[in-house]
C-alpha cells in the first residue's frame, strides 16, 4: 500500500520544496534591490549631511561629527547584537531543558510495560517514581523579579 502511496507522496513533496525555493528567490531578489537602493539613499544623506555641516562648523568638524556618529551607532547595534545573541542563547538553554524532560520521560514510558511485567523490577521502580515525583513538587521554581517588585527612585520619600 504504501509502495503506491511513495510517488503521490515525493510529487506533492517536490511540488511543495519548489515553491518554497521559488518564493525564497524572489524574496532574495527584491531585498537585494531594496538594499542597493537604501544604500544609495544613505550615501546622498550623508552628503547632504556632510555639506550642511561644513557649512556651519567647517570641513574638518563635519567629518569628525560623521564619523563619530557612524562610531557611536556602529557601538549601538553591536550592544544590540549581543543583547540578542545572549536572549537566543537563554531560549535555547530552556528549550534544551524542556526536550531533555521530553526525552526522559518518553524513555520512562516506553520502559514502563518492561518494568511492570517483572517483579523484581517493579519493586525497584516503586521507590525510585516515588522520590521523583516527590522532587518534581519539592522543587523551587526560579523566577525573574518584576518591576513592581523593584522600588523605584520615589519610594523612599
């Protein structure tokens, strides 16, 4: 049955990856353009930028305030990137703690009609379930404090 099945299933399959390439492509190409066009946009901005400001304060200060303007936004986005890179990291931690549960508890399950059948097993099973679960609702849970919990600058007065 399933022999019949396999060239309706890799067609629909095959249907399905190809317009998810295709649509990925067009995607790519049309954020390409947009990017070409942004960077345009910039590079005539800062000229502006730079003319106006030379205008005011002379050429040597127009380039120091640009280029430390490009410095301190270039130190922004990396404070960014790592405040994103370690909120990543923490949502993977708890996803890995999660699947590990999942796993081990799935092993349980499926070593459960084994360990029920024997009785010499099932005698240790007993206590080992017992000091488990009574884990699972002796453990503190962790939590982040609120900001309503944090005193704020006008608290004291």
């Amino acid at each position: 049955m399933l022999k019949l099945l396999t060239p309706f299933l890799t067609s629909l399959a095959a249907g399905e990856v190809g317009l998810a390439i295709g649509k990925a492509k067009r995607s790519a190409i049309f954020m390409a353009i947009i990017a070409i066009l942004a960077a345009i946009g910039v590079f005539f901005l800062l000229i502006a930028a730079y003319i106006m400001l030379a205008e005011r304060h002379g050429e040597m200060r127009a380039s120091l305030i640009l280029a430390g303007c490009a410095f301190g936004m270039a130190i922004l986005v990396y404070v960014i990137m790592k405040i994103s890179v370690a909120m990543a990291r923490s949502r993977q931690r708890d996803r890995a703690k999660i699947e590990t549960s999942t796993l081990l508890t799935i092993a349980a399950l499926a070593a459960a009609p084994a360990v029920l059948r024997s009785r010499a097993l099932l005698m240790l099973a007993v206590p080992i379930v017992a000091f488990g679960g009574l884990s699972l609702l002796t453990r503190k849970k962790t939590r982040r404090p609120d900001k309503s919990d944090m005193p704020s600058a006008g608290d004291g007065i």
